[in-house]
C-alpha cells in the first residue's frame, strides 16, 4: 500500500498546510486536499488509510527538500507517475514549492449579523440570509472565499451603482467568477476591451479585462467587509479590523490577493539577487493618517506571518485634479531566507503570473542557498584541516565541489561570513529562461538521495472521483454505461496471445485519473459530442451506422442542452474524450462460457466459446463537474427541501422547475458524452485487434451488442395504478431492462427484448440478460446494473496485494491483468464484490432481467 511517514505536510484549500497524521485524527469530509491532476485545484478528501510497520525511504532534492514514503508510493515526474522504488539519484521529480501557513482552526466569532445591514432593504438582507451569508461567521467556507475576493477587490477593483467590478487577465478571472459562484452570485463573462494610458507623458494602449457581479448585495458585502466604497484615493479605508482575529491562513488570503493585485513581480536586481518585492498606494494629502495607517498595517499583519518588511517611506507627492496626492511604499526584505518564506507561504493569489514568477524564484533562492550552504560547510572544513597541520596543496585534493582559489581564500582571505555563489551558478535571468513552471504549479527537482529510515506508520489519503494527484511536503505525490462488442473469433483464436493483447490495449486504450483521450484538447468536439452524441461519432468517422442502431435511444439524448454545462466541466471533458478513467472502471476481453437461452443469443449473436469485449466507463470528469454544479446550486435554490430528506446524497430539484430542466439538459448533454467516450474507446479497440491479429475489424465481425446506460435518470411513459405517466426514472445502482415490445428498442431487439449487460469482477466473469416480462410492473423496467461491493475500496487495499491478485488471476484462472498501479488491483480483486451468480439468479427468478448467457474473462485493463 503507497503510504507516506506521519510528518508529511500536505497542502490544503485556501493556503493551509497539516501533517497528514493530524489529517487522519481530525479527518473531515469537507476537507479538501490541492490536487495536480488537471492543473492546480482543489479536490475533496474521500478515503483514509492508516497502516503500521510499512518500511519507508526519506527522499531529497537539490534543494533539501524531504519527504518519507514507501516504496510503491508513486511521486509526479517527467514520465508521470512512478513509483519511489523505481527512481533513484539523479531522476527528477515535480515538485510544488507553494507550501502555504499551518492549518489552526479559525477562531469563530460572527463577522456579520442582520444589524450590520440593518438600514438596508429587507429583500437585500433575505438574499443574503437565503444565500447563507447571514450570519456570516468566520469559520464558513463562504467569509474564507471573500477574504480573497475583498483583498483583490481593495487592490484592483471598482463599483459602479450596484455593479462589483474585478480587473485582471481572463485566466485569473476565471478563478474569481468561481468564487463569485460559490458564495452564490452570478458573475458576469469576461469582458475585454482596449483602454488608453499615459504615464510620464507616453500614451499607450493595453486590453483591459474585466468581470462585474450586478447584485446590489454582492456590493454592500463587499464594503461591509472592508472593499472602499468610493474613490480610493480619496477615501480612509483601511486594512479590515477582523483581520486581528482571524487564523492566520485566513489573514494571508486577504494578502495575497491584495499582492496579486498590486505587488511588484519577482524581478532580479543584479544577477543573481532579486529585488524587494513592493507595494505603492496613493491618498490624498488630506488622507494621508488612513494611508500610513493602511501600509503600515499590511507590514504589521506580514511580520506576524513572519515576513519582514522595509520602512514605510514617502516615496513622492504629485498635484492631480483631485488635489495633492502622496504615494507610499514598502517593500519585503530581500535577503533569500525571507523571500522564499513569503513566495511559499503568501505569495500572489489571483495572479497565476506573478505566482508563477514567486515559484521560480523560490526555486532559484531555495538551489542558491543550499550551494551556499553547502560551500560554507566545505570552508569551514577547510580551515579545521589547515588548523589541524593538513598542507593546503592537500586539502585542495580532498574538494571536487570547489576550485583551488576558493580553497586560498577559505584560508587566507579574511572572511568568515557566507560564501558567494560559484560563477557558474546561472543569473536568476537566465535560470527563468531555461525552468519552466507547469500549470499546476510544479518545477521538476532532481533527487540528491533516497535512504531507508527503517519502519513507522504511514498514512495515504484518497481523493474525489477522477482526482489522485496532491501535494505533501511539496512533492506532487499521487454517467456511466457499459457495452459489449461481439467478434467472430473463438478462444482458440486468442489463447496464447493473451499477454500480446492485453499490452496493446493498455498502450493504446488511455485509462487512469486525469487527462489523457483519443481526442484532446478540441473544445469544439466536446460541443459537438454534448448536443449530437453518436450522430457527432458517425460524422467524424469514429463511428458505423450500425453502432448507432445498436445504442441505448441510438446514442443521442435529444434533450441535451450543451449550454447547461459549465465551461469548467467542458474543460475537464476536452481532454478525457474516448479514455477508461479509473475505479471500476475497465476493458476486458471475455469468452462466452455459458448459453441459457439459445434463441435469445442468436438474436444477439452469441455462441459458446465466442470472443467477446465488454467496456465500461462514463462521463468521466465531465460528468463528475456537472453533478458537482448543479448539486451545489440545488442545496442553495432548494435547502428547504434537501432539509427533510432523510439522506442529502438524494437531493434533487423539484420536477419543473427551471433547475430541474436546466440539469435534466445537461445530464442529457453528459450522457451523450458517454456514449461517445464508450464509442472511441470501442474504436482504439477494433484497431488493436486488427494489428494483432492481422484481419480487418469487419472481417472479425467487431460488432456493438448493445450499449446501456447506467446511474442516470430518464423520461419514460409508465402504467401507474392502470393510467400511463410520464415519469422521471432515476436509475442509480440500476440498469434499463426492457421487455420485448417495448417501442424504445431497436428493432434487431424489439420481438425478443432488451439485451442486459452485467458485469461481474474481474476473476468471476459477466452476464448478458435480456429484459424481463415481469420488470415493467416490479422495477419500472429496471434490473441491477452489476455485483455489488462488499467492502469499501481502502479496506481493499489493507486487505488485498494488487501484484498477488494479479499473479493468481494469471496463474489459476489464466486472466491477464494490467493496470496503472497495483493498489487499483486491489481496490478490484474478485474478493470485494458479491456473487454475481447470485445476483443474476434472482433477477431470472423475478423475470426482470432473464439469463440468456455468461462470459468469463481473458484479459483486462483498468486505470
């Protein structure tokens, strides 16, 4: 099991950092972990394991960084994710410099109450009462997000009437339209436009982007919490006085999105020093008291996080239309140690930039200081061996590390202070040129050493669904269906190529958490796939027509609604079209073993010792961002509701309502998704078979079975008490299981019913039914949509080896596995799910879902 040592700090939402054991003994389901998976985000905390006598190894970087893990603890690198055993000294891995301030629990008071806003108009104050806004207390998630909002709001921000503005470049809006959205405003798009300039006499044009909330409530929160109302050059606002208060993580939220806005970028001074970071501010003259005050309470609030500050000083006084004005500055301490503790734990938020600019020069200090570090470790040995009567011509023979003349000066130079850098350690210049920052944040770290420290108790954390990827100690640390494909080939046919195959379609199938499709990165296809499902497929080629006759409603939801999903989900989409994803999630290559019902599997083209493909994935992160949206407007549109029900995970919004459609489309959108994501990994799969075993996939006869979806609700027309209704049938856990007659089904189906794909684990096998004659009347034309957990995924992983499942399954049953890692093969060993025979016989027993035959695997694929 991949574990990290209990001291490992792992970085959190909102800047926080907690060793992972404090993690575990005060494990809350509402904490979110900084995931890289797709970028810097955050992502739920969903599992938790806690394992004792694990053997771990401490790994360092160039830069001294430290981290203990056990050998199959897979870390971020070039190459992706690799297990610690695999690398060694001189590999390089991904790290993220960004430490951010020790978690503390905030201590709770009520920032703002109903009598803060108590000459408003009452509609306003029941908005923010609805919104949950009122009270606003200083442990809710909500006050954390507009600390950020109302920091960078002071520095670069406007209103005008009711309107909040935000200025900035569009990718940084975007991260505050998401806040904007989760303390319950609608935030406008992002709007662009060309603004004159002039400085010292120049003039000059620069695209202004902008993003403005109209709600007047939005506006007065902003100001009740401390943004200037007016001019702020003429107004006598100051730092808010809840800033004394709060954690201190929440104090470098409003910081750092102050600095995102108006601190100057790490720049280099001389070569290899950078300049002070600064902040200037105006005021009028008459103003002047409330300026001072205001910087000089920024630098107190840095210098209790630790952060040294220069003075304050008066830089210059300028006359302007609105009177005399003067410009203070101040700037933070130069020396390294300082600046890399204020670039890793404050930084620039709202600014990916300057961040990005911050972890550069992090980096570049952290390489610096530990050369400098280590050269004045080697002069003092110098002069201990001179003290002890060792000749300096042989002293100078015991140091690769340095060069003769800095031997001569450790011992006749004088100095005793720090060494310099040697000269050809690169300018900070030139070290940005050749270091590039990715998206999330990381640089790539070379491994100095890796040394077993004997054995402690480890702990590992498991994040929400399509998410793996977090960050400790700075080290990057790691709509569903199913359709079945029938081939002519028999199992003498694959027998003894079961390996070959099985490594092809792991190399040619992408799986696994993350990004990574046979289509990426084309956000009109996403659209595309969103509004026409299969019908998008067979236009681009990716697709038969007869695939299409032989999907669940032909492989299009005609209700789809693209514009109902959030860019946000589209983004997630665009790069994991046609991919497996993980979890139970799989591609396996199955034998007919069994025939129950020998007219029914003509019908579906079944026949004793057939090769056939089963696959199952879904939506993947689209469809987890979509569910994610519209849960979150749900339990704030309709909390009244989600209050009486006796489990929140059944929220749902009231049938007709504008919510309820709104989601309908785009569950709708996700689903066509989902055929299409199936559709192009069926298609990566006909190539596969085509190269190993030398046929074209229509000679193979590589045909669709069917495709049925899985976990998704649907309008369909049901007897209720002897009167047909239109109903919303919500399958979850569930699968569609119609009967013969039945007008939605294709018509190769429609006399002899719905064919049912139900996949058991991967060492028991898989059935396919048909629809039953009693199911319309017991189950709304519904069945199990497969064999059941009997334990949760981190009990799996203590009690199951994924290489010993894999090794048995090769060696007993002669089933061939691969997988990104070992511990999915444990989170998916046999032992963990029900008896799919028993599953089965009682579906055939209350004719809902009959037997028609059973398949067996031969090989598999899991993410």
């Amino acid at each position: 099991m991949n574990c990290l040592s209990g001291d490992s700090e792992v970085l959190l939402s909102f800047g926080r950092r907690r060793k992972i054991r404090n993690l575990w003994r005060d494990f809350d389901e509402q904490d979110a972990v900084v995931a890289t998976d797709e970028g810097e985000r955050d992502s739920r905390i969903r599992l938790y394991t806690e394992t004792d006598d694990r053997t771990v190894h401490e790994v360092e970087t160039t830069v001294g960084e430290t981290i203990e893990a056990t050998a199959d603890h897979p870390f971020s690198t070039p190459n992706g994710m690799v297990e610690l055993g695999d690398l060694g000294p001189g590999d390089a891995v991904f790290r993220h410099p960004f430490v951010g301030i020790e978690d503390e629990e905030p201590p709770e008071f009520t920032v703002l109450d109903e009598d803060d806003f108590a000459d408003e108009n009452p509609q306003l104050v029941r908005g923010l009462r609805e919104r949950g806004l009122l009270p606003l207390k200083s442990t809710d998630d909500a006050f954390n997000r507009l600390l950020k909002l109302v920091g960078h709001h002071t520095g670069d921000g406007s209103f005008s009437r009711e309107q909040s503005w935000f200025y900035g470049d569009p990718g940084d809006l975007k991260s505050i339209r998401e806040d904007i959205e989760a303390v319950g405003y609608t935030p406008s798009r992002i709007y662009e436009r060309e603004r004159k300039h002039e400085i010292d006499g120049n003039e000059f044009e620069r695209t202004e982007y902008s993003v403005r909330a109209t709600a007047n409530g939005f506006r007065l929160l902003l100001t009740k919490l401390g943004a200037p109302a007016g001019k702020k050059v003429e107004s006598a606002f100051g730092v808010p006085d809840y800033l004394d208060r709060v954690a201190d993580w929440q104090k470098a939220l409003y910081l750092s999105a102050f600095f995102g806005a108006e601190m100057s970028a790490p720049a280099a001074m001389t070569a290899k020093n950078l300049y002070c970071p600064s902040v200037s501010h105006n005021r009028l003259a008459n103003e002047y008291d409330a300026g001072e005050r205001f910087m000089s309470d920024l630098m107190r609030h840095l210098n209790e996080l630790g952060v040294r500050t220069n003075g304050l000083e008066e830089v210059e006084r300028t006359t302007t239309a609105s009177g005399e004005t003067v410009r203070f500055r101040f700037g933070v301490k130069n020396d390294s140690e300082n600046l890399i503790r204020f670039f890793t734990r404050i930084g620039y938020r709202y600014n990916r930039e300057k961040q990005k600019r911050a972890v550069l020069a992090a980096e570049y200090l952290s390489r610096k200081e530990r050369i400098i570090d280590e050269r004045a470790r080697i002069a003092e040995e110098v002069r201990a061996l001179a003290d002890g009567g060792v000749a300096p011509k042989d002293i100078k023979t015991r140091f690769d590390e340095v060069n003769d003349r800095f031997v001569e000066r450790s011992l006749y130079g004088g100095r005793t202070g720090r060494p310099r850098p040697p000269r050809t350690f690169p300018d900070f210049d030139e070290f940005a040129e050749t270091t590039s920052v990715r998206e999330d944040m990381t640089v790539e770290s070379e491994i100095v050493s890796i040394t077993e420290r004997g054995t402690k108790t480890v702990y590992d954390i498991g994040v929400e669904h399509e998410a793996h990827n977090f960050v400790a100690n700075g080290f990057v640390v790691s709509n569903c269906g199913v359709r079945m494909m029938k081939t002519n080939l028999t199992y003498d046919d694959v027998k003894g190529r079961e390996e070959e195959l099985v490594e092809s379609l792991f190399a040619n199938v992408p799986s696994g958490l993350g990004g990574g499709g046979v289509v990426q990165g084309d956000t009109d296809a996403v659209e595309g796939v969103l509004e026409r499902g299969m019908d998008w497929a067979l236009e681009e080629g990716w697709a038969v027509r007869d695939d299409l006759a032989h999907c669940e409603d032909e492989g299009v939801r005609h209700d789809a609604d693209a514009d109902a999903v959030s860019k946000k989900a589209k983004d997630r989409g665009k790069n994991q079209l046609g991919s497996l994803g993980s979890g139970n999630h799989f591609l396996e290559v199955q034998r007919v073993t069994d025939v129950f019902r020998e007219e029914v599997a003509d019908s579906f083209g079944l026949f004793d010792d057939q090769i056939v493909v089963l696959i199952h994935c879904g939506s993947r992160g689209l469809g987890h961002q979509v569910c994610s949206d519209y849960l979150r407007r749900i339990e704030k549109e309709h909390g009244d509701l989600l209050a009486d029900l006796p489990d929140k995970e059944l929220a749902a919004a009231p049938a007709g309502s504008e919510l309820a459609e709104e989601y309908y489309g785009a569950m709708c959108a996700a689903i066509n998704f989902a055929w299409v994501n199936r559709q192009l990994v069926m298609h990566r799969t006909r190539q596969v078979f085509e190269r190993v075993f030398g046929r074209d996939w229509e000679e193979m006869e590589m045909e669709l079975l069917y495709d049925v979806a899985h976990n998704i609700a649907k309008k369909e027309v049901h007897d209720v008490d002897g009167e047909e209704r239109e109903l919303y049938v919500h399958r979850k856990g569930a699968t569609r299981a119609f009967p013969a007659g039945r007008p939605e089904l294709p018509s190769a189906y429609r006399d002899v019913g719905q064919p049912v794909i139900i996949p058991g684990s991967m060492g028991a096998g898989s059935y396919v039914l048909r629809g039953g004659e009693n199911s319309l009347d017991l189950t709304f034309g519904s069945t199990a949509h497969g064999a059941g957990r009997t334990m949760s995924r981190t009990q799996a992983k203590q009690e199951y080896w994924g290489e010993t499942v894999q090794n048995e399954l090769r060696d007993q049953e002669k089933i061939y596995v691969k997988a990104q890692s070992g511990a999915t093969v444990a989170e998916e060993a046999p032992g963990v799910y029900k008896d799919v025979d028993e599953v089965v016989r009682v579906s055939d027993e209350l004719g809902i879902g009959d037997k028609v035959a059973r398949t067996f695997p031969v090989c598999n694929i899991k993410g």
